[in-house]
C-alpha cells in the first residue's frame, strides 16, 4: 500500500473557498428566482395598469376596484368623475388608482 502525504495547509485552503462560492451561487440563483417569480411579474402588472389609466377618455365604461360599474364623466391629473347608474345625478369623484378595468365607449 501507498502512503500518500498531504501537506496540511494545502488540504485545509481549498476548504473555505469553496464554501463560500457555493453560498454565493446560492444567493444568485435565489435572486435570480425572486426577480422571475416575484419582481417580474409586479413591474409587468404597474406597467399594464399605467398604460390602461393613461388612455383612460370621456366616455369610457370603467370598473372600481370596489365592484362598481359607471361611466367617466370628468378626467383631471389623478382624480376622475364617474357617474353610476341611470340616475345622472350620481357623480363621483375618485381616484384614477381606483379603477381596476376599462372598456372604451367607442370599440366596435
């Protein structure tokens, strides 16, 4: 049988590097896999929503966020009139975050 002799300081400075690049590729690939599951889908759902309130028009049928349906009356910088009903003299003011859908007066 062979003897093979290691020289101690040879055998014991592999040993903490390696721990710590394995625990470094652990952290990138659970980064990675919190901008795809998580980040990712949030700035795609803002983006949407920021799209669809700045095409927002007179007219439009729109859905709150509470469950109402109404239709546009008045548009300023961040806040919208909606008018719910057939009675004309339910107006109200609300947010533009407040609306969840909308469905343009003139589609065909």
């Amino acid at each position: 049988m062979y003897t093979v002799l290691v020289d101690p300081a040879e055998a014991g400075a592999a040993s903490p590097w390696t721990g710590l690049i394995s625990m470094l590729v652990s952290f990138a690939i659970l980064g990675i896999f919190f901008y795809f599951i998580i980040l990712r889908p949030q700035k795609k759902e803002q983006k949407r929503m920021s799209t669809m309130l700045s095409g927002l028009e007179i007219g439009d049928c729109v859905l709150t966020s509470s469950g109402f349906y109404g239709v546009v009356i008045d548009i300023t910088d961040d806040t919208v009139i909606v008018e719910f009903g057939n009675n004309k003299n339910c107006r109200i003011p609300m947010q533009k975050s407040a609306i969840a859908q909308v469905e343009k007066a003139n589609k065909q």
